[in-house]
C-alpha cells in the first residue's frame, strides 16, 4: 500500500472530511500545490478553488473551498476551510440562473456598498461555476 497523508477538513459548520489519502491539490495563495506523506511542513492561506484528492493517480474526490488556510506536517494536514462544498453538489444550471440573478443585482443597486456586496455574490457563484469545469 502506498504512503498516505492524513487529512482533515474542516469548515464552520463541521468537520468535512478525516481520512487518509495518497495525494492532495490544493489552492494555495501561490498556487496549487500537491501534498503527499512526507511533505515539507508548510502553512499557506488558501484561495478559491478546488481541493483535488488522489488516489494514484485517479482523482476521487473534489472539493470547492472559499479561502481558508493549510497547515501542513510530514504525514498530516489540516484544511480550515472558510466554506466547502463538494463539487459534485453543485448544479450547472442552478449556478448558471443565480449568476444571472447576481448580475441584475449589480446593475440595481442603488449605492455603492449594495453594489459591492451584490458584486462579491457574483464573483463567488462564478468560482463556484468554475469548479465545475
């Protein structure tokens, strides 16, 4: 059996996900970086993006994070995830029609904070949108 890194992920609302792995992608500040047993220990913050986890080199799982931070320890790592959702949760069409939504939100908005809260709401549905890809 292969080497195996533990991982935990954990969101606000709960712990998502403890188990091992042979590899983890995640979207580090500085870009995607794979984390195997006997990784260098690292912490980065995380940005929007997927969490990719591996076995061989068959991607079993993927999971949408919105920033968040990764502490990394030779055969260990913690996730803490501002918010995760499993990308097979999430529905094309459903995004696709918030995003429209969204975007006649910004075009509404009749000040300048609305129109920045409406803006982010955007952005965040199309990152979600891009997970699926």
């Amino acid at each position: 059996m292969a080497d195996m890194v533990t991982m935990d992920l954990v969101s606000p609302e709960k712990l998502l996900l403890s188990d091992a792995y042979e590899m983890v992608v995640v979207p580090g500040a500085e870009g995607d970086f794979a984390v195997m047993a006997g990784h260098t220990p690292i912490t980065s913050s995380l940005r929007p993006g997927v969490i990719s986890i591996y076995e061989g080199d068959v991607e079993k799982d993927r999971i949408f994070v919105n920033g968040g931070f990764v502490q990394v320890a030779e055969d260990k790592m913690t996730v803490l995830a501002e918010e995760a959702i499993h990308v097979a949760d999430l529905d094309r069409s459903r995004l696709e029609q918030k995003i429209k939504d969204a975007a006649e939100d910004v075009e509404d908005a009749k000040d300048d904070e609305v129109r920045r809260k409406a803006q982010e709401n955007k952005e965040h549905l199309e990152q979600l949108l891009e997970a699926l890809a």
